[in-house]
C-alpha cells in the first residue's frame, strides 16, 4: 500500500490561486488602519503579544472592509480589553512556517487550524484548552445529474485520483491512518500555504477535484457556493486549540484561565 504526499508538484494554477487570494486579504487590511506591524515595541505598564493567526472566515478574516471577522481574532481581542494586553496579529497562510516562528522566538502564539492531537505535543508545543470542535470534511462539488457528491463515504476516497490537504500534519496523518484503517491506497498532495478556504474556493471553481479540509472554515464558503459539498466526513470531531513555544508554560497557564473566563462568562 503506498500513501502519496507529494506525488508531483504543486500545479502552477494553484499557487497563483493560493497568492492572489491571500495577497488581496492582506492588502485590503493593510490599505485601513492596521494593527500589524512588522516590529513592535514593549509599551510601559503593558504585555505584548506576538500573535501568528491564520487568514481564514473562522480564524481571522480581514476581507470585509475595515471589520476583522474570525471567532479566535474576537476571542483574543476580548482578552486583550480585559487583560491590558496590546496584541501584534501576523496574518499567515502556512501554518509549518507559523510553527517555525514559534520556535525561533519570533511569536508567542501560533492561531489557527490547529487540533489537540499527538503530533504536535510530540513536537513539544505547549496547547491550550480547546477553542472549539472541528472536525475534517471531504470538499467536493455535486453531481450535476444525481445532485449528489461522487463519493460519499470513506471507503470511496480511493477512488479519487488526488486529493489536496493543507498544510499542517494532522491532515496527513489522518489520510495516512486512514488508508491503513481501510486497506486501500489515498493518493493526497500537501499544497504548502493553501489553507482550508483556498482549497474549499479551488474544488468550488472547478480548479481542483477534491480536498480535505476543516469544515467550521469551509461552511463559511460553501455559503457562497453551492454546487460545493461537505457532506463526507474524513474525521471524528477535533479540539481546536492554540500553541505555545515550548518551555513557556506561564504563557500557556495565562490563556487557559483566561479562555475559561471568558467561556464561563459566555454561559
């Protein structure tokens, strides 16, 4: 049985795609009062955080005018008011780049499709309490004839010829376990700084056939397009959660009580 990762590389077409679709997020923040710096300084009397958030409708989403929308951006914001915290947000695309930031001391904290599984404990990564439930769905368009998706269990993802994941080893692992699970070959691509959005808009437009991704992000644009299918689930639900650099268990204590503050308050 042979799991493919990167069978060839990523189409031209698609990393235009994955740029242009970021850049226009990134320069319609950046052409309004902005709160991402490339430097910062430490202000009197005040903490700040270094934050790497990814640019996603669930995560931190910049595109609708001079309105930051994403349940993680509020989620800090709210403990930046009530905490006297100034928050440097670092909008990314590849969550592995994101990662290695933490790990030179770039950021505090790296935001975004991230679950409370093994491999990144393994890594050392220090996580908070969960955010929120996810879980990884199959992105795929409806059949124009039946108006149902082609595949429409587990079992079928062998039949695809490819299938596009996210960067981010959760997404692999999970292909990768799954094709033990079932005894058949999932031929997936990793597409490096594509994110669950990208990839949900590129099956949607007809650029890709397939791809994994999470479904709280791709809910948000399946909205927009609905020949687009996320009917097939790839994976139980996940804690989503935040990562801390490793060693700074201070940092990771912070935000828990802080989390569960503000959770208890929301009851």
């Amino acid at each position: 049985m042979k799991v493919s990762s990167l069978r060839r590389a990523l189409p031209a077409v698609i990393i235009v795609f994955i740029l242009v679709l970021s850049g226009i997020a990134v320069y319609r923040h950046f052409s309004t009062k902005s709160h991402l710096v490339e430097f910062f300084e430490r202000p009197d009397g005040r903490d700040v955080l270094s934050v790497a958030i990814e640019l996603s409708p669930q995560t931190y989403d910049p595109t609708d005018g001079d309105t930051i929308r994403g349940y993680d951006y509020a989620l800090l914001s709210r403990i930046a008011r009530e905490h006297s915290l100034d928050i440097v947000f670092h909008p990314y695309t590849n969550v592995e780049e994101a990662l290695h930031g933490l790990d030179k001391g770039k950021y505090d904290i790296v935001v975004g499709d991230l679950t409370a599984t093994t491999d990144l404990r393994e890594r050392g990564y220090i996580l908070t309490r969960d955010i929120y439930l996810d879980k990884q769905v199959l992105a795929q368009r409806v059949d124009t004839t039946s108006g149902r998706p082609s595949i429409d269990t587990q079992r079928k993802l062998g039949t695809a010829d490819t299938i596009w994941v996210p960067s981010g080893d959760h997404y692999r692992r999970r292909l990768e376990n799954l094709s033990a699970e079932l005894g058949d070959s999932i031929h997936f691509l990793c597409a490096p700084g594509a994110t669950s959005e990208h990839l949900a808009i590129a099956v949607a437009i007809g650029e890709i056939p397939y791809a994994v991704v999470s479904e709280e992000a791709a809910k948000k644009v399946a909205a927009d397009y609905p020949n687009l299918d996320l009917s097939t689930p790839v994976s139980f639900s996940l804690f989503q959660t935040w990562a801390v650099a490793p060693g700074d268990s201070v940092l990771a204590d912070s935000l828990n009580a802080w989390i569960n503050e503000l959770k208890l308050s929301d009851r």
